[in-house]
C-alpha cells in the first residue's frame, strides 16, 4: 500500500459495517468508493466503484479472491477482475481501476482520498 | 514491428552484428495491430514490444524520432535527419507503409485524421471530444477498426462510407456484407456504400461532406482509411527499384536491387503484392536474416487469412474467399436472424477445401484454415464444417486436430508448428496454453491461435496417458463431484472450512459460487449465513438478478403460472408504488424490473404479506413448473395437469443443483406447456402420466426422453426424487440435464435402468436425501428481511444507507420504464 505524505483520511465506516470477505460502498461527494475487507488475509483495500467495461457502479458489489498471490475482484456484471492491490484489470485488454490507501484506527475505517 | 522482429530473429542466429535502428516515430517499436486498445485507454507501456533495456542489454544502438534522410548505395552510408553519418555493410527497410489519403478537396481542413500511429490517436482523441458526428472514409479491415474506435471514444453517430459496393471488398462478398451490415447497424454503426465523396465542405473546419451523387452527411470529424502506400519514398530517391505503384522491389531471399539492401513488412513489394499484415512481415524478417547470416531460406508468399472481432462481431476470410463455380462448388449458410453466414468453397470433386469466410459466428476458423492449408481430404458431409458448431465442438475439433501433419502451422504470427507445440508439451512438461506461449511463443501475436493451442496440449497430454482432471480452479485440485462427497464424508458447512480443509489460497469467482451451490444442494440451509454471503454468486447474494444499470429483478413464485385476481392486484400495486417494470415472463409468471438495492427488502415485504415467495429466478434452482390448463376446463384434458404442476412445483422449490432446472405439465399430448423442452416434462396419458426427461430450451434445444411411461402421480414423484438427487450428485457445474445425459455413458438406457430398476441401489437412499431437503426449506427472501445482519446489506452505501445510488439512470418506453443503455460502447462484447 503506498503512503501517501498529503494524504486527505475520509472517514469510511465503523470495522463493523464492512462485509467480511467481501466489499462495501462508500460515499464520498460525488465520488463512490468500494472498499473491501479482505478478512482471509486480514487486509483492506478500496478502488473506485465504477467497473469501467461498462461504467457500471457495481464493484462493492463483487466478490474477490486471488490470482496466485494477486488479491483481486470480479466485476458482476461480465466477471472482469481487477488487483486489488494495483487496481491493474487482469482478465485482458480492459482498463486499469483506481485504487486508494485504507487505514483502519480504534475500530473506524479509514479511506486515503487525496 | 517488423524491424524489431528482425533484430529479435538475427540475433537469435548469431552474435557477430551490431545493429543500430533508425526510427522516425518518438517511441520504441509498439504493437501496431493492436494500436485501437490505446484509445481505450490501455498505457502505451503494455503495447510495446519490448523493454526499454532490451536495447542496451543487446548491444543494440537505438535512435528514435530520427529517420533517414540520405543513402548512399555506393559508398554504402546512410545520413539521419540529425546529422547523424554511418557506413553499413546491410541495410535493411522496414519502414512500413503511411495511410493513402486521396486528393479530395477539402482534404486539409480541422478534424480530418488519418489512423496509423501513436502521434495519429492522441490527435484523434484529443479532438473528439465534444464531437457528435464521426464519419470514416473507407470500409475495409482499417476502416471498420477506425469506426469502433470512434464509437468507443463516445461518438455514438459514425458512419462508414465505403467507395465500393460492400464492406471489406478484399475479404468478404456481397451477401457477407449485407449480414455485416446488418449487424453493424444494430450496434449503431451506419455503413453507405457505393458512395465517393467529392470534397469536404466547412469553414476552417470539417462540417459536411458531399458525395458525387448529389448527397450530404454531416460530419465533425473524418477519419481517412483508404488504404496504405508503402514507404519507399527513401529507396526511390537513393536508385533502388520500386514497383510503379509503390513499394520497395524484393526477391524471394528479400534482397532489393542492391543485394546488400533488404526491404521486410509492408513496404516491400514480392512479387507484385504488398503484404498489409504482421505474419507476412513476421515471417519476411525470418527470411532476410537468415540470407544475411548465409543460410539459405527464402519467401514463398503468405496466406491473407485472418480472423478479427469487429466490434463484437467475429469476421473470418481463409484460402480463397472468392472462387466460385465451375473452379469450385459453394457451400453457404445463412441465419438472417442471428447475423451468420457462412460460405465454403469445395474443390470442384468436393475432396477440398479452398477457402472461404464466416461472418457473426467463427469458432472453426482455425479448423477451416488448417484444413485448406494442409489439404485434409473432407469429410463425406463437408456441410458439417459449418454445421458441426452445433454439436459438441470439442470432440469433432479434437478429431480434427489429430489429423493435422506435423508442420501444419498452428500460430501464423511466430510460425509455430503443430510438432513444436506438442514437443513443448512432451519435453519441456507445458501443462497449459499460458506455459507453451511462454516457452514458443505461439499465441502471443494476435492471439487468433489460442484455442488450437489449449485443444493441441489436451490432446498430447491424453497421449502420454496423463489423466486430465477437471479441476475446479486453481484453489482446488478436485473436480466438483469429488469435492462433493468430501463435503458430505465431512460434514463441512462453510466456504471458509473448505478452503482452508482442501483447497489453497483465497478463492476466486469460479469456486466461490460453486462451493456455495454444493452447500446449498447438500444442506439446504440459508444461503446468507454469515461467513457464506460473500461467497454466493452476486444474484444469489442479494437475491435477485442483477440487470444493467445495477437495479434488480423481482420474480415471486406463481406456481404452474396459476394466480388468484387479489395476487394479480398486489403485484399491479407493489409494482406502481416502487416504480418497476412488469412484465410476463416466458415461463409463465410475472417479473418487476428495475428495483434499486434498497428497496427489495421492502417491496418483498409486501409481496410476502400478501402470500408470495421467492420464485429463485436468481438460484441454480427449480424455476417454473409450467402447465397447461388440463382436464378442469379444457375439453381434450385428461388429468389436472395444473394440480400436478403446483404439487412439483411446491415440493421441489429452492433445491439448489449444479444448474438452474425447469419442468411442465400438460393435459393430453397436444402438449400446450411444452413439456418435452424441460429437464423433466411430465404428459398425461389416458393410463396415467409419461415422464421425460433431460429436455432444454434455450441456446441448443433438445427433446427430452421418454423415461417411463402410464405411471402413477407417486411413482411419478419417486422417480423424480431419484433423478433430481442423481443428478445434483454427479453433474460437473453449470451443466444442464440434457448435456450431463449427452456426456452419460450408456445414454438414456443406463439412466432408466438408474431410476427405475435402482441398479446402483441408491434409489431409498436419494429418496430420504430429498426428504431431508424439502423438508429444510423456508423462503429466504423471508429470513433475508427477518434477520436484520442480512438485511443490514441490502444497501447502496455503507456511510448513507438510505441513499440510493444515484448513478442510476432509467429512459421511458411505452408507458413503462427501462434500463438506460450501457455508459459507454461495448469494446469486445
Ligand atoms: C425473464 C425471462 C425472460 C422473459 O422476460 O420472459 C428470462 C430471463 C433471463 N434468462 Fe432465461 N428467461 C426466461 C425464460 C427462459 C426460457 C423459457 C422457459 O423457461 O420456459 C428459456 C428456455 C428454456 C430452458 O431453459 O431450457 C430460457 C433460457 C435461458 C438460458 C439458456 C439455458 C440453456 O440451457 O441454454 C439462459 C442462460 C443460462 O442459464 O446460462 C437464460 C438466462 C436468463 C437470464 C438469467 C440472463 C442473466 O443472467 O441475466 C435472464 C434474467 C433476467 C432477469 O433478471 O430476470 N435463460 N429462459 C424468463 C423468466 C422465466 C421465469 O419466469 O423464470
Ligand atoms: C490500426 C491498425 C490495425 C491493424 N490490425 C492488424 C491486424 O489485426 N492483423 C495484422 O496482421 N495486421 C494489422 N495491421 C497491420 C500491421 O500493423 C502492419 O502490417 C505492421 O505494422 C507492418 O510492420 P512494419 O514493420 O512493416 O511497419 P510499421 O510497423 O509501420 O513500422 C515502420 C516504421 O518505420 C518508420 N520509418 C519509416 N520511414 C523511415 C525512415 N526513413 N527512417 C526511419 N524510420 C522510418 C515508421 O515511422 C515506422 O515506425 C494493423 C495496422 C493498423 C494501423
Ligand atoms: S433471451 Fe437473452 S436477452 Fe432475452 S431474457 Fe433471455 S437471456 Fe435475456
Ligand atoms: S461491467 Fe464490469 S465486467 Fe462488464
């Protein structure tokens, strides 16, 4: 995960909102963000929520899992998947998605948006 | 691409050289074939050829954004446009071609590009911004590419105007066309033929453009693509012969008219042809730098065969397209409907294949190229080729592909061999297509080869006797009817358990889904158990399916399509006050379209409150019973065929199976609920009822077989209990009855001697199991409302759960509502 120096932290949610092996949305402005606990591996990531193969704001909605050592997530839609570590999309020749910095202190979440 | 491919080629051979490459463009050689995936937005980093340091690690010197502007053939230098001098033993062109951009008046204004470079599509794209109306000059491969990139950058009206009468005129003819067409219009693309353009009319800018017969088209931008002219404009100056409509003169070892210059790729012309495609290219740079290291190989010109998805649409042209009668007999297939057509052309005694071309629909291709290529004697029904698609693919495919010669050439981009490849499988252990692409190379061009590649390695693995396992995914090792019975031996009841019992890593979408549905088919439990939410397929996960858009579908159960006018209301009410479409469905009940996450707990309260339940439209489930009205008021009816059906329907509802399962009953044998297109079908006789089985509608429709005939309404109910249970049990994933009875040895008979002779001796045991599960049902659209953690999840946004996500959006048609289009054009389909 990178470090940012200027990072902005939004405050996402309580640890206990979030889903467990599994992705939740975040609302930030105009923006929407997926972020996921990754309980197996006790690890947190967040991208944008927007599968970008058809625009579709759904990824929250995905279900992740690994590719090797890759953690990653598949779209719903038409089951793209994307790191989510470097948001690269690992199903070919479809765009990157962004990906954000996740901390989490005294049991809130916290989400590195800037 | 071909010069790089040149340097990879030489250097393999020998080390003695020190090559230095002059480009004119700013960046290092790129994969021009695949240049449309830079405008959606794939970094320039990923369509290169190489690393930065493969130059320097090759002791290659490298100047980019420097051509040569002078060579002198005697004293054997060359002179860049910085200035830069050097003396050469070889020279070799491999300056590709530019876009041919006819004199039409006009020609010069804003917003007219031309579509062959990196430079070129940062123009393109940093001008279509804004821009409404998109027109290409020129139909063929090129053009047609131009056009979706268009489309893709958010230029919903792009025409294409073609100067001849059909798209594609190189590859395809006429009939092709008109189904290309056709296809093309319906993705949003308008295509005018027969139309030359005589000027490009606006101020200073494009804004219209006028064709010699008198018409107009509205156009902000134009994109020229009407064909190449080779870049020979450096060989010509220097004295080397070039072809009188361009293109640097080579003999068959790739030798120019001075024997120590060499011409590859698409400026050099071989015997009268420009070859515009990277195999040709590819295999020109083979030649000449064999030649240069004194070997002895030469150019025998290449098959133009090639195989492309146009914007979702597979075009395929191989052999000789063209020929018609009486040098060859024509075979043509075509499905107006779906937007194929096929056509074959036989040698005239029909042993041969010669060429041909397939439009909408090209899996064979590579089968077909191979047969043309090789000259396989045809089979007695050649017609097959083309029809065989239908039938199971793998089998006629693999037949095929043991019958090629061992250098029939499998990946036409690296010229890779069928023995080559089955060699890496044998000596260097390739388990994969990925592993052979890694240690040969084949597939890695165009990509066209791939699935010659995966059925060439399946095939030489069966040879050498290696078991090949249908595994689930690279976290289990098992197939699913092995993890199955693990499953049950030890009672495991969460996706979790399992992983970590007897699979490896974190899970993917391809177990998770189906490690839930053997859950669900050998417990019955809940599916949203915490822990087991996320690891539900996402229609199961929420319940419903998903649509475009990310709003959700609503489908009670209406069991045997029987409902009360009171029930009728509440959907009429529900559905007016959440806003959702409605609609009939084909089986028999009634869908809502359009409900956002949110509000599907509420609108299933009300439908719960009101006596529905869940009708597991989203599950690998039972769907619908179907039925027709039977003996009650029809006067042919000879039970009550819609009785029975409610009976089925109720106790088989929300059984999970390896896939979704459907069954109808009818009244007589007029058979008004289609009975025998359905996993089961059940008919009644004047004796009592005949039960089919292992029917399907949908994609490749098959009859259903008769299993037994005038049985009782128990007996009936017996014998399904054991089929359901059998083939919950031994189906591989996603596999319908009808293919898992396809793939049964011994056929119907064995199944019949299964079920209804128990031969297994298995019948009481699979008959408690059924028991047990109708037995554990309730509705879970019912606990999904009645536990709150679950119903916690029926929101958008976690930081705001009553706010709907906003970025839905709905258009108006007909009254009702739908779904808007998708945001942006589909890329690849
Ligand atoms: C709604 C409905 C169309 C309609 O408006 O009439 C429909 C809609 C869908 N069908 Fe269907 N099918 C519908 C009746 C049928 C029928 C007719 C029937 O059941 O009598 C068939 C042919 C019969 C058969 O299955 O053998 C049918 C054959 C398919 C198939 C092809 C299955 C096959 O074996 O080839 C699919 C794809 C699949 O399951 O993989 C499919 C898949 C789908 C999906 C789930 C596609 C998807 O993944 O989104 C659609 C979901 C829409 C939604 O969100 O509700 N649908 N589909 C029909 C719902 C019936 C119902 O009340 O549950
Ligand atoms: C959009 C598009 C899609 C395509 N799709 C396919 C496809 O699906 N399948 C297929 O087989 N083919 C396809 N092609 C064709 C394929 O890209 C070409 O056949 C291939 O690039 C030819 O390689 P080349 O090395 O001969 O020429 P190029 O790749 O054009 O390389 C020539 C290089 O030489 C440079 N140069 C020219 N003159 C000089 C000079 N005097 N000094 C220094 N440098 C110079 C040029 O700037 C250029 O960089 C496509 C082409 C385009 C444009
Ligand atoms: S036929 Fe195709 S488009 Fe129509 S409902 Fe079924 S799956 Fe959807
Ligand atoms: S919208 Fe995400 S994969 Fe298609």
């Amino acid at each position: 995960m990178k470090t940012l120096t200027n990072t902005k932290w939004l405050t996402a949610c309580h640890v206990d909102d979030a889903v467990e092996n599994g992705g939740v949305c975040i609302k930030h402005e105009d923006q929407q963000i997926a972020l996921f606990y990754f309980t197996r591996r006790n690890e947190w990531f967040a991208t944008q929520n927007e599968c970008p193969h058809k625009r579709q704001m759904i990824l929250s909605r995905g279900m992740i899992g690994s590719l090797g050592e890759e953690p990653k997530v598949a779209c719903p839609f038409h089951k793209k998947t994307f790191s989510l570590r470097t948001g690269e999309c690992l199903s070919g020749d479809e765009c990157a998605i962004k990906t954000f910095p996740v901390k989490v202190e005294d049991g809130l979440v916290y989400i590195g948006v800037e | 691409m071909v010069g790089n491919k040149f340097c990879e080629k030489l250097l393999e051979k020998s080390t003695d050289f020190k090559l230095i490459i002059f480009s004119d463009e700013p960046y290092r050689a790129y994969d021009r074939v695949h240049l449309s995936d830079y405008i959606n937005k794939k970094p320039l980093e990923e369509l290169y050829m190489c690393s930065e340091d493969w130059y320097s690690s090759k002791n290659i010197s490298l100047h980019l954004n420097d051509p040569i502007v002078h060579l002198d053939v005697t004293k054997q230098y060359v002179e860049s446009g910085r200035g830069i001098k050097l003396n050469y033993d070889y020279l070799v062109f491999a300056t590709g071609s530019s876009a041919f951009v006819p004199n039409i008046p006009g020609i010069e204004k804003e917003g007219v590009f031309v579509y062959r470079t990196i430079e070129d599509l940062d123009l393109i794209k940093a001008y279509a911004g804004g821009v409404q109306k998109g027109a290409v000059i020129g139909g063929g491969l090129l053009g047609l590419e131009a056009a979706k990139a268009l489309m893709d950058l958010g230029i919903s009206k792009t025409s294409v105007i073609e100067f001849a009468p059909r798209l594609m005129p190189r590859q395809i003819d006429q009939a092709a066309s008109t189904v290309l067409q056709q296809k093309l219009s319906a993705l949003g693309l308008e295509t005018l033929l027969s139309k030359a353009t005589a000027s490009i009319e606006g101020d200073q800018k494009i804004q219209h453009l006028h064709f010699t017969d008198g018409t107009i088209l509205e156009a902000d931008m134009l994109v020229i693509s009407a064909g190449i002219r080779p870049r020979d404009e450096l060989a010509l100056k220097s004295g080397i012969v070039v072809g009188p409509r361009g293109g640097i003169v080579v003999n068959k070892h790739m030798q120019t008219s001075e024997p120590n210059i060499f011409a590859i790729g698409e400026c050099a012309l071989f015997e009268e042809m420009i070859y515009g495609l990277v195999a040709p290219g590819y295999e020109m740079a083979e030649v000449a730098a064999t030649t240069i290291c004194e070997g002895d190989k030469s150019f025998k010109g290449f098959d133009m065969s090639t195989k492309l998805k146009l914007i979702g649409v597979d075009v395929a042209s191989f052999g000789d397209p063209f020929i018609e009668e009486p040098y060859a007999r024509t075979i043509v297939f075509e499905d107006k409907n779906k937007g194929i057509y096929k056509r074959l052309n036989l040698s005239p005694d029909g042993k041969h294949l010669l060429g041909g071309m397939l439009i909408g629909e090209a899996n064979s291709y590579n089968m077909l190229l191979q047969t043309v290529n090789n000259r396989l004697v045809l089979p007695e029904n050649p017609e097959d080729l083309v029809f065989g698609e239908r039938s199971a693919s793998g089998q006629s495919a693999s037949t095929g592909i043991a019958a090629l010669p061992d250098d029939a050439l499998i990946c036409s981009c690296e010229g890779i061999t069928k023995a080559q490849i089955c060699h890496a499988v044998t000596e260097q252990n390739c388990e994969n297509a990925d592993a052979v692409k890694k240690c040969t190379k084949a597939g890695s061009g165009c990509g066209g080869c791939v699935p010659m590649v995966k059925d060439l390695v399946t095939m030489t693995l069966k040879q050498q006797g290696k078991y090949i396992r249908n595994v689930i995914c690279e976290h289990f090792q098992l197939s699913r009817q092995e993890l199955y019975d693990l499953v049950k031996i030890h009672e495991l009841k969460t996706y979790d358990e399992i992983l970590d019992g007897l699979g490896k890593g974190d899970g993917c979408e391809v177990c998770k889904p189906l490690v839930s549905s053997l859950l669900a088919s050998t417990w019955n439990e809940m599916i949203l158990q915490k822990g087991n939410d996320t690891a539900q397929d996402s229609n199961d996960r929420f319940l419903a399916n998903i649509q475009k858009g990310g709003t959700y579908s609503v489908v009670p159960r209406i069991p045997g399509g029987e409902i009360r006018p009171d029930k009728l209301i509440v959907i009429g009410q529900v559905a007016q006050k959440y806003g959702l479409y409605t609609k009939i469905t084909g089986g028999q009940r009634i869908d809502m379209f359009g409900a956002h996450l949110n509000d599907l707990p509420f609108i299933w309260e009300e439908l719960i409150e009101a006596g529905f339940e869940s009708g597991h439209a989203y599950g690998k489930a039972l769907r619908t019973v179907k039925s027709c009205v039977g003996s009650t008021w029809c006067r042919f009816g000879l039970h009550d065929s819609v009785s029975f059906a409610i009976r089925i329907e109720e106790r088989y509802r929300g059984i999970r199976a390896p896939h979704k399962f459907k069954s109808a009953v009818s009244g007589c044998i007029r058979e008004c609920a289609e009975a025998q297109s359905k996993d089961f079908g059940i008919i009644a006789t004047e004796k009592g009822w005949n039960l089919y089985v292992c029917g399907n509608g949908g994609s490749k429709p098959q009859h259903a077989l008769l299993l037994a005939s005038d049985i009782d309404s128990e007996t009936c109910i017996r014998y399904l209990d054991r089929f359901l249970m059998f083939y919950i049990r031994t189906a591989d994933p996603l596999t319908r009855t009808a293919t898992w009875l396809n793939k049964m040895d011994g056929g119907i008979d064995y199944l019949r001697n299964v079920i209804v002779n128990d031969s297994l001796d298995m019948a009481q045991q699979w008959e408690e199991e059924m028991e047990k599960l109708i037995l554990a049902y309730t509705c879970e659209w019912k606990a999904a409302i009645e536990t709150p953690q679950i119903r916690k999840r029926f929101s958008h946004f976690v930081n705001v759960p009553d706010e709907k996500d906003t970025s839905v959006r709905f258009e108006e048609m007909r009254g009702q509502k739908k779904a808007a289009d998708w945001n942006t054009p589909s890329i690849t389909s």
